[in-house]
C-alpha cells in the first residue's frame, strides 16, 4: 500500500493493516500509548535528513526563528 501522508500510515498500523516505517517524533505518543509497538528494530537505520526551508532573506524573521528553534526542539531533543 502506497500513503501519502504519515497519519495515514499510523492509522493503518493501529488498525492492524501491516507494518510501517515511521520516524520515531511520529509515533511517540502511539508507542508511548501502546497503539503501537516497535518491530524490526535491529534492521532499521537512520538514513534520511530532516530539511526546513524557507526564502533566501539578509535577516531571518523573528517568528520563523521561534518556529524553527520549536521544531528543532520537539523532533529531535537532545
């Protein structure tokens, strides 16, 4: 099954319709919730990159730098 969206792929995967690749952010309330349990773990690796753009300005605007400063922090927190 093809899905365009993450949401998509979660919903099916609580439903009992198969196994997904989800980034972790995605599903940590699923998992947390025990809606979803991780499988395959041992065979699952890292390789994609998270990219934020956004238009070439001298001065970055200042709610674009809240915005990214929350996204930095709730995806990936240290």
């Amino acid at each position: 099954m093809v899905c365009n969206t993450v949401d998509t792929l979660i919903y099916l995967a609580e439903q009992g319709q198969g196994i997904a690749c989800l980034p972790d952010f995605a599903v940590k309330q699923a998992l947390a919730g025990q809606r979803l349990q991780q499988v395959l773990g041992e065979h699952s690796h890292h390789t994609g990159s998270f990219k934020i753009l956004w238009p070439s300005s001298k001065h970055l605007a200042p709610r674009l730098r809240v915005f990214i400063d929350l996204l930095s922090e709730r995806l990936f927190p240290a």
